[in-house]
C-alpha cells in the first residue's frame, strides 16, 4: 500500500482497512511514517528512521513481503524492516482515506485525520520489487 503526500502536521493516516483485530495502517506519528498490520488482535509494524519535512512531497509505501517482514520505503528507498504477519482474516471494518475512521489499526486513540494533500493512492496484493518502488514515487 501507499501514496504520495504533502503533509501539512506530524501525524495522520494515510490510509487503513480494518481495526485493532484484523487489517493494516499507512500513517504519520511525531512525522514519522508507520507501517502497520494487525492480524489476530497483535501489532505488527515497522517506523521510519527519520521524519519527513513538513510540506514537501514524499511517496510512503508499506509492504508485507512474502516471508512475512514488513517494509517501508520513502522515495523509493528503504526506510525499515520489521516482523511481521499475513492478516488472518478479511478485516470488518472497511477501507478509510485520510483517516482510520473505524476501530485503530496502528497506535493512536483518534481517527488521526491527515492533514495536506493526499495523491495516488495504492492498494496491491502481492508485493512489489524495489524497481517499482522506485518508479512508483518518480511519477510524482
């Protein structure tokens, strides 16, 4: 999953589906990218080393690879592995841009409505290779 964005604050979601069960969260806490991904009520995430620069455009892509590890790149590049683990189970809570406006997928008590713009939005099944990644956030 992921996008290209301006933000305008420090936290906000990008994109989730699902809730604090089952389901996955693309956001921004303390400036920070998260990837996130609940699967049978456990957290599994993987945060960006570095903060974004507040108003400038950037493309956030979160992956759960085949061999279970989350991904994130930032500009195409890498920004942070983790452990991960396939969601279980079809996830009841719907798709949210912009927000988590159902039950929280990643750490936060609000729906943490993003703030700036918002463009090309990405949903994939089956991750992509690095190259994509990379042509991904060029076409910004």
């Amino acid at each position: 999953v992921g996008a290209t964005c301006k933000p305008a604050a420090l936290d906000g979601v990008l994109l989730a589906d699902g809730g604090a069960s089952e389901g996955f969260s693309l956001y921004l806490k303390d400036g920070r990218p998260h990837f996130a991904i609940r699967s049978g009520d456990q957290l599994f995430q993987v945060v960006g080393s570095n903060a974004l620069k507040l108003h400038q455009p950037v493309t956030i892509v979160g992956m759960l690879s085949p061999d279970s590890k989350l991904r994130l790149f930032v500009d195409g590049e890498s920004a942070g592995t983790a452990d991960g683990m396939p969601i279980s189970r079809r996830p009841l809570d719907g798709l949210s841009l912009g927000q988590d406006s159902g039950s929280f997928v990643g750490e936060y008590d609000t729906p943490l409505k993003f703030q700036g713009d918002l463009s090309d939005l990405r949903v994939y099944w089956g991750a992509l290779d690095e190259a994509s990644v990379r042509q991904w956030s060029q076409t910004r």
